[in-house]
C-alpha cells in the first residue's frame, strides 16, 4: 500500500518505537514506560502514530486524524505515581 510517495514498510521503518517515544515524549513524561511496553499499549501508540503521519504526509487531514481514535481508545496509560488517573478516566 502506498500513501502517497512512501511506501507501508518506509513508514513503518521511519516512525519505530523509538520515534514513537521521542513524538510522545512530552505527553509520556508522567507515564511509566517500561509499563506501558509491558502492557503492549506502546504498540499501539506506535500504529497510531505511523497511521497518523500516512494520513498527514502530504496535506493535514484532521478529519481522517480523527478515526484514529479506535487503535488507542482501550490502551492501558500507567503513570509513574501508580494512580493511572488516564486509564481510570470515564468520559
């Protein structure tokens, strides 16, 4: 599949795990990361990610951006001080 000039495999390679962080770093700064990677929700924020910079590549699609929302709505979010207010939060 191509999304625009990238190919599937060359954004999978260019947004890994370690991107994934260093794009999240801020948001994650609370968060406990060998937690999350325990709980395979890294996996999940890497999808994300991966789908939304496909989605974003050429033109921002906030719309598309926005269907996103089913890879992470049912990720766990520990946090560091062990209250996981995130994933405990009903909205």
């Amino acid at each position: 599949s191509t999304t625009g000039s990238l190919q599937k495999e060359e954004i999978i390679a260019f947004v890994n795990k370690s991107a994934t962080v260093k794009v999240l770093e801020w948001w994650l700064n609370a968060t406990n990361i060998e937690e999350l990677k325990a709980q395979n929700s890294m996996h999940y924020l890497c999808k994300f990610i991966q789908h939304a910079f496909a989605i974003n590549y050429l033109l921002r699609d906030t719309k598309r951006t926005k269907t996103l929302d089913n890879l992470t709505k049912n990720i766990a979010v520990p946090s560091r001080n062990g209250k996981n207010l995130a994933s405990n939060l009903r909205l």
